[in-house]
C-alpha cells in the first residue's frame, strides 16, 4: 500500500506562498504581453480557432441557432469589400464608393499638423484614411516625430502604371508612406526601420497590414515593400499578422472556417468575433447566412468578397454590441434550425 505523504502546517504554508509567487509571475508576464497579437491554433475539435495561451480571455459564445440570409449579389458584392483579393491573379472590377481626401487626417486632436502629404488631393476609402489617421495620431505621440507623409493613395485617372502594387491602389484600400523632414527640406524613403518599425509592429491594431512583406515575396509576387500597407480590417488584420499570413495565405486560411464551424477570436480590445467563409453559388446570388442575437436582431456583421469565389464574414459577438444596421442590405430572409 503506497504511503501517504503528510505536511505541517509551516510545510504547507510555504508551498502556498511559493505557488502565489508563480501565480503574480505568470500573471505579470501575461499583462506585460497584453497588446501583442496571439497566434490562432485550432481546436482539437477543428471546430474553432482560439488564442493559443492558456491566457485567452472567455471563449467567444457560440453562434446561435437563429439567423438570417443576407443575398450577396455575386457580380457585384463578390469583387468588393476590405478584404478582397488584388494581384497579377485578380484584378480589380469593382466600384469604391465612399471616399474622402487626406488632409484632414494629418492633424493630432488639438489641430496641430503632425503628418505630411505629397497632395492634399490624394483620395481613397474613408475607412482608410481614418486607420491611417490615428494610427499616425499614436504614432506621433509616443515617438514625437512629425515625418510621416502619406505619398501615394489612389491613383489618379491618367496613371497607366500597369504594376499589381497600383492594382492594390485602385481600391482605395491602400497606401505608400514616405517620410518629409521639414527641417532640411528632405524626403527620405520610408524603410520601417528604428523608430519607424513601430508602424510595421502596431499597424494591425488598426486593420492595416503591411501588404508586401520580405518574407512573401514568393506567395505576393511582389517583390518586399516597407512603405506600403492595406486596409483589411478589425479583426483580420490581427489574425493575419498573429499567424504571419499573407492576404493570399489568408483567403485560403478562412477557407476552413463555416458558418457551422466557424473561427472565434477574441481580439487585443476584448471584442469577440466570428469569422467564416462562404462559397459563391454557381448563380448570380448567394444567400450569406448572418447570426441573430437572443432577441431575434442581426448581429454586427461585415460581409467581404474575396474576389475569388466566395465572401469572407465577421461577426462581432460582444455582449450587448449594438444590433447591425440592416438598412442597406439588399435582400434578407430569416430563418431558424
């Protein structure tokens, strides 16, 4: 009979305030790690996707049994959306609407000027800019330096260069940064390098990824681009760059992830999402299903194309998130299990 082991109180004493200590470390280093993007593992399951440390905050809920169909148009909606898919492979056919000019981005919230432009004219999608825009503002006020310039954006109507990083411009999804030192009057490139990496180290945070990274250049077919970055989104860029992923590698990494079996994530700022992929039907219209919360309302959601064959959604499944405005959908049915 194997003998039992038995501690005095002054043993036990210690061994608790030994495991406190380990306690307050792992936590410690845990926080001290709070703002640097997780990598996705799969669950034994194959069912989610969940930050791979035991650190991860609550499991994102589950999506219900309720919900409803939103009807993508296949010719249109499949060649829009942030996280489309530009390359020599894919080119651009779709439209950008909602477009803004830069300069009101280049300023810090009490009105001072603290980034440059090659044009006040340059244009691309609002969404754009305005992740620029406070990425810059954060930028600027933890290094203090004001040589930022945005120098490409759109290209203007008579630009023919025929390049695949141009076709990237023509979404209005991305930009080039260069840097304008006012004191000398220079314009030195953008490398990302010293203090400068801190754009290409926190860019994610804002749903921008540096688009052509060294490292890629095989999968982009474009050769390694410090100054050029893409608009996809929160939380796909946190995901793409946790995971190191290309936007290539990443419109086929969605691919295992459905409605049924879709990604959780939950992202740096406590937000939890769903991402999933559907396939386009082989008609003019796929009926992308969209969760309800418990009361029966639409869940914020955004719906992208791929430009490829299918559309890529992500569901904010934060408690009381604020219901999706369902206004400008064109078609929905409901539906329930």
């Amino acid at each position: 009979m194997p003998k039992v082991k038995r501690y005095k109180y002054k043993n036990i004493a210690a061994a608790l305030a030994i495991l406190l200590l380990i306690i307050l470390g792992i936590s410690t280093s845990c926080s001290s790690k709070a703002d640097s993007p997780k990598k996705i593992s799969d669950s034994s399951s194959n069912s989610s996707a969940v930050k791979a440390d035991s650190s991860s905050k609550k499991a994102v809920k589950k999506l219900t049994g309720n919900y409803m169909y939103v009807t993508a148009k296949n010719k249109t909606d499949m060649v829009n959306g942030d996280l489309i898919l530009v390359n020599g492979d894919h080119s651009f056919t779709g439209t950008v609407n909602n477009t803004d000019t830069v300069y009101s981005y280049l300023f810090d919230k009490n009105g001072s000027q603290i980034m440059s432009t090659s044009s006040t004219q340059l244009t691309a999608k609002k969404e754009t800019f305005e992740a620029f825009g406070k990425m810059g503002n954060d930028f600027y006020a933890d290094k203090k330096i004001s040589t930022l310039m945005i120098n490409t954006a759109m290209p203007a109507e008579d630009d023919e260069d025929s390049s695949s990083a141009c076709y990237e411009h023509d979404t209005g999804l991305a930009f080039d940064l260069h840097l304008y030192d006012s004191s000398t009057g220079a314009y030195p490139e953008f490398t990302g390098e010293g203090d400068y990496s801190w754009i290409s180290e926190n860019c994610w945070k804002y749903g921008l990824i540096l688009r052509y990274p060294e490292d890629k250049a095989d999968i982009t077919g474009i050769s390694p681009m410090a100054y050029h970055f893409r608009y996809v989104g929160i939380p796909h860029a946190e995901i793409m760059t946790a995971n190191k992923l290309c936007l290539e590698e990443y419109i086929d990494f969605v691919k295992d992830y459905t409605f049924e079996k879709p990604l959780t994530f939950t992202a740096f700022d406590d937000t939890e999402y769903s991402v999933y992929y559907v396939a386009a039907d082989k008609g003019s219209t796929t009926n992308v299903p969209v969760p309800l919360d418990d009361s029966n309302n639409e869940r914020p959601n955004t719906i992208s194309g791929n430009n490829v064959d299918g559309y890529i959604v992500c569901v904010n499944m934060t408690e009381n998130a604020a219901p999706a405005d369902s206004s400008s959908q064109t078609d929905q049915q409901a539906a329930t299990e």
